[in-house]
C-alpha cells in the first residue's frame, strides 16, 4: 500500500530530480555534460509496430523445417567485389579508443563465425580487428586520424562516415583518461589530451565534392570495394538521394537512439530524428530514385532483437548495424563489479560512462586490468550467442508471416500501435487502413 | 621516359600504369598531358615512380601518395596530396584548398599560392608553400611543418594542436589556441632544413613561428568562449 507523505511533498513535472541535479552540476561546472551510450528519453520506435501473421490469406513457413534464408549482399552497384554476408546483422563502427583492443577482437571473432561484417571507427584500423575480423569495413572519417591507405586496401569495403545518428553535424569526443601511449600514437596526438574530432572532412563539402572524393577511394583502391555513406538521421530524403547521386554503392542510415563513446548529451537527446521515420524517408527516397535494391540500405539506431531487425527490413532495409545491444552483449550495464559501478556515481541498468574510461566491465576502457575482464574468447562467444539469437527470432518472424527470405518481409506484413508511428513509418495503424497524413 | 596522354587515356587507366611498376625497387619516370583539370590523377600510388604532368589538374590529385615523386606544371585543384604518407609532390602553379590536408608524411611543396585550409589536419607531412595561404590554414594541424613564405590569411592555426607554422610575411588573424612562438636556433635550423628540400631560398629573418597554447587540450569552463 503505498505510503502518503502528510506534508504533501509533489516533485515537479516540469524540473523532476534528474533536471535538477543537471541545473546544479552545470552550475557547478560550467560546462555541458560528456556522456556515451545513446538517448535516454521516450522516443516512437520499433515497439510501436507489431507483424500481423500469417492468416486465411497468406499461409506461413514450418518453424523448424522450412527454409528461410539470411543472406544478403551489399554494395553490388559498382563495386567489382560486393561483400556477401549470411546474416542481415553487421556491427557498427566503433573505434578502438572508444572501446579497448579486447572488445574489438571479441566482436571481430564473433562477426567472422557468424558470417558478418565489424566497422573499424576513428582512430583508424588495428591489427587484432584486422586478423580477427574476416569482413572488415573501414572507416573513412572527418578527423582521419589513422587513415592509412594500406589499410584502406586491406579493408572489405569502405565507409564514409558523414554523420552518426547520435550526433549529426558533430564530432565525437575521447576524454584525456582514454588518450593512452597507444591511442595517441595512432591519432598522432599528444597522449592525455581531450581529443576533439572533427565535425567536417577536411577535404570536401557537399555531395558533388562527396561524388569525386568517392571516385578518388575507388581509384585508390582498384574500384574493388564497395563504398558505403552513412548518414546521420536528420534530413534522410535528401542526404540518401544525394548520397546515391554521389555514387554511393550502399548507405548507412543511423537513427538517434544510435549510441556514441562519449559526445553532448544535449546532442544525444535533442538532434536527430527516431530510427523510424527516418527509415521510411531513406527507403521512399531510393525508390524515388528507383534505385532500392540496388543501392543497399543499412539501418542502426535502437535495434535490440530480431523483432526490431525484421521491423527494419521490413520497412525495406537491406541490412541492420548494431552498436549499443553489441556492446551489451559483450557485458556493458552487468550486474557486476558493483563497487567499481558506484566509484564513477552509477549502478548498472544506468551507466552511460564509456567517456571516464573506467568501464566497469572492460568494454569501452584502456586501462589494463578493466580490460583483462573481457576476455576476446567469452566476449565472442556471448555476442555469437546473442547474434545467433537474434537471427532465430527474425527467421521466427519471417517464416509466421509466409517468408522464405527474411528480405521478403514488407510494410503489409505490419500494423503500428499508435497514431505516431502510423504516421512515422507509415504504417496503417491497428485495426484500421488510417496512415495518417494519407487521406 | 613513358607518355600519357589523357585525352587518350583514362585516369583509371592512368593510375593503374602508374601502380602497375611502382614495385620493381626501380625509379620509372613517367610524363602525363592533357590533364584539363581531371580528378584523382595519380592517386593512390605506392612506389619510387617519377611523376610529371603537364597542365592543371583538378581534386586530389597525388591524393594518398606512398613514395612517389609527383610534379604538376600547372595548378591544382582541392586536395592535393591529401593523406599523403610519403614522397614527395611539387606544385609549379597554385594549389586550391585543402591542400595536403590531414597528410600524415612526405613532404608538398606549392611554389606558388593555396587557398583555405592548407594543411587541415596534417599529421605529419611537411608542406612549403612559396607564396600565400587562405583562411583558416593549419586548421586542427596535428604534427609536422607548415611554412608559408608570404602572408597568411585569417585565423591561421585554428584549434592546432603540435604542428609547427612558419610565415615570412603577416598573419592575418590567429585562430583559437594558436599563438606565436620564440623562433629559436632550432626551429631556424628546422625552416632551413624545409626550405632547402623544397628548393626555396628565403631569408630566415623574416620568419616567425606559430603553435599551440595547449589551452584547449582539455574542456575547461574558463575556455567555454573558444569550443
């Protein structure tokens, strides 16, 4: 029964505990908060939508006997060698800095057993993901610390990174306490700094510069590799139609639940725009362009489980991208090492502290005994099992709604829940024909 | 020496050519016409090869260069020698912006102007240039030697952090954390060294030196003006 405080204490709607105590750090401090992971407020998501089924007039696939293929390809637009991944599940670009060299093994290990693809970040390509990671992508960054063409050669495919959903239009961020000797000698930095990257590429602005940058990679790399553009979530039809006017073989598109290693937090939760209604506009735009299909689509920013992955590719993604759930796999915000959670002032289920450096479980840390707690072998091992989890539940998905592929699931397969994400993915809402805004 | 003509040939061609004998341990020259402003030519190479080409190019040229000796008798166009690991590339003419940026070695000479943002980034690589540059040079310059013969345009050196900037006529404008620095016997000997490998002889009396003040290397309320 709950208790009824006779003084009639009533918290503020408008300043609740977690706005006060931001007003009274930054009085304190004088200066935003610097904080990882991705948004913390309520956003219209993947949650928002559910898949009808199979019914009288679409018959479904036997779960455990029926095939349903994973398979995809990206980047078969112009490249001479089009990576061939055997689930529609790649892991996003994350640095090393951001994340220390155990966890970019682990993941390097798990993408290659399950057939996928890891993302090299700023700070360019080390050797462990390299040797680890059988499909590596490479990064092509506004700061272009580390860039090297060698590894751009040894590299599966290439990403361009325009703009992160956590942060369109800015540059990340990697606090002095994670400038290790080693990260600073691949940044050419001085160790210790606050390292600020850069927010625009030093060498073009716009997408017909973008289109002769794009021809000079592929020049410099035998026009072998397919070269991706990712984009951050904020004007996604007219960054995906120039991206693809620019020559794109693939876009990235990451929504701002898409997480980050450390930037604003009134970046993380005020720009951008929701995975959802960015999909529609990505996918609208390459079919506007009659180029879906051909130009592939991959979508990062909140994608959890299989049921947010067969949500994306059935709005007409080719491809999903996680970070965050990754990462979460690999132990981050685990009920352990409680004491070191509460000396950087947090508890698991709320750390967002990947900036401090002082991962409790060894994830997003230089330091050497944190990172001694994840293993590279238990770290694959966990992100292989949720992986392949994750696959089970969209071929689940897939086969109830009549699929032999999970790339045949399409927009009629789903209802949204409310009218937000009706209008937002445009998808009827339940029990009803009404899209709103279409009549 | 081997002539391409690229109203003939295509750049892809072209570079293919020029990467194709770049790993024999010899030094090929190679003479290039007709570039009528064409992107990406001789990007990407990895080899001792010699390089001259004959007119203006257009972006990137030299872009990523490895170990190449590239000569353009003309001007170019944004991104020259961008990324440049090694080697080095000679511009005759002027050079657009964002020359050599964020290159991590070797060395750029530009004999005559470039535009904004010479040296954005640069990480290493030497750049000499023999006339001017535009706003915003040295921009976020991370190591290696930026010398501008003639005057600088506004904030120059704009959140550096170790490179070193040398002009021998005026600045404009500083940039945010970049303040002048004592010209010591050292870094005399330093612009010396520069400007004999880049072929320039220039009195060193006019030269003054420009780095960081290391005030922004770590957020700090009492620069909340500068971020």
């Amino acid at each position: 029964m709950a208790v009824v405080d006779p003084r009639g204490l009533r918290p503020s709607h408008t300043f609740p505990a977690h706005v006060l105590a931001e007003i009274h750090r930054a009085a304190d401090q004088g200066v935003y908060e610097i904080r990882g992971f991705g948004t913390k407020r309520p956003l219209p998501g993947f949650d928002d939508l559910v898949f009808l089924g199979a019914s009288m007039s679409r018959y479904p696939l036997e779960g455990y006997r029926e095939r349903c293929d994973t398979g995809v390809t990206l980047g078969t637009r112009f490249a001479s060698r089009p990576i061939e991944l055997k689930i529609p599940i790649t892991i996003a670009g994350m640095s090393f800095g951001a994340l220390g060299a155990n966890a970019k093994e682990a993941i390097g290990r798990a993408c290659t057993a399950m057939g996928t693809s890891s993302t090299t970040g700023d700070g360019g390509m080390t050797e462990e993901e390299r040797q680890s990671s059988e499909t590596l992508v490479y990064q092509v960054l506004p700061s272009r610390y580390g860039m090297n063409p060698d590894d751009l050669r040894r590299a599966d495919a290439i990403e361009i990174v325009v703009g992160q959903g956590a942060k369109p239009g800015g540059g990340g961020v990697l606090l002095g306490q994670k400038i290790t000797e080693r990260v600073a000698g691949m940044r050419d930095l001085p160790e210790g700094i606050d390292q600020r990257s850069a927010c625009r590429h030093p060498d073009w602005t716009g997408p017909d510069d973008l289109a002769i940058k794009i021809q000079e990679l592929r020049e410099v790399t035998g026009w072998e590799k397919p070269v991706y553009v990712k984009i951050g979530a904020s004007r996604p039809t007219y960054d995906v139609a120039l991206a693809v006017k620019a020559g794109a073989d693939v876009i990235v598109l990451d929504g701002m639940q898409g997480g980050t290693a450390a930037t604003q937090d009134v970046f993380i939760e005020h720009v951008g725009i929701p995975t959802l209604p960015a999909l529609r506009q990505a996918v609208e735009a390459l079919q506007s362009l009659d180029v879906h299909r051909e130009v592939q689509l991959v979508v990062s920013g909140g994608i959890r489980s299989g049921a947010d992955v067969a949500k994306a590719l059935a709005l007409g993604a080719d491809a999903v991208s996680i970070g965050s759930a990754a990462m979460v796999a690999l132990g981050c915000n685990k009920a352990v090492h409680l004491e070191d959670y509460q000396a950087i002032g947090t508890e698991p289920g709320y750390c967002h502290h990947c900036h401090t450096g002082r991962c409790p479980v060894g994830v997003t840390t230089q330091d050497p005994v944190l990172e001694a707690r994840l293993r590279p072998e238990q770290g694959a091992r966990w992100l292989r099992n949720y992986l392949t989890a994750m696959v089970l539940e969209l071929q689940t998905i897939a086969r109830a709604n009549g699929k032999s592929h999970v790339l045949n699931l399409e927009p009629e397969d789903m209802a949204a829940l409310t009218v937000e994400a009706a209008a937002m993915a445009g998808i009827p809402l339940a029990g009803t024909n009404w899209i709103p805004g279409r009549g | 020496m081997n002539t391409v003509s690229l109203s003939l040939t295509s750049v892809r061609e072209l570079n293919e050519q020029l990467r194709g004998v770049s790993d024999d341990g010899s030094a090929p020259a190679w003479r290039v016409t007709d570039p009528k402003g064409a992107h990406a030519v001789a990007a990407g190479l990895t080899g001792p090869v010699q390089v001259q080409i004959d007119g203006h190019v257009g972006y990137y040229c030299a872009g990523m260069n490895q170990h190449a000796a590239i000569t353009v008798d003309g001007h170019c166009g944004t991104g020259v020698a961008e990324n440049m690991m090694s080697g080095i590339v000679r511009i005759r003419g002027n050079a657009s912006q964002s020359a050599g940026a964020s290159g991590h070695g070797g060395m750029l000479v530009i004999e005559g102007n470039a535009g904004p943002r010479c040296g954005i980034s640069m990480k290493g690589i030497d750049i000499v240039v023999g006339g001017k540059t535009g706003h915003m040079s040295g921009f976020m310059a991370q190591s290696g030697n930026l010398v501008i013969c003639g005057d600088a345009g506004n904030d120059l050196g704009d959140s550096i952090y170790e490179a070193v900037i040398y002009v021998g006529g005026s600045a404009a404008s500083l940039g945010a954390d970049c303040v002048e620095k004592e010209m010591t016997p050292k870094h005399r000997s330093r612009l010396q060294d520069l400007l004999s490998r880049a072929g320039m002889e220039q009195d060193l009396d006019r030269f003054r030196r420009f780095g960081s003040a290391r005030r922004l290397y770590h957020f700090h309320v009492d620069h909340a003006d500068s971020y």
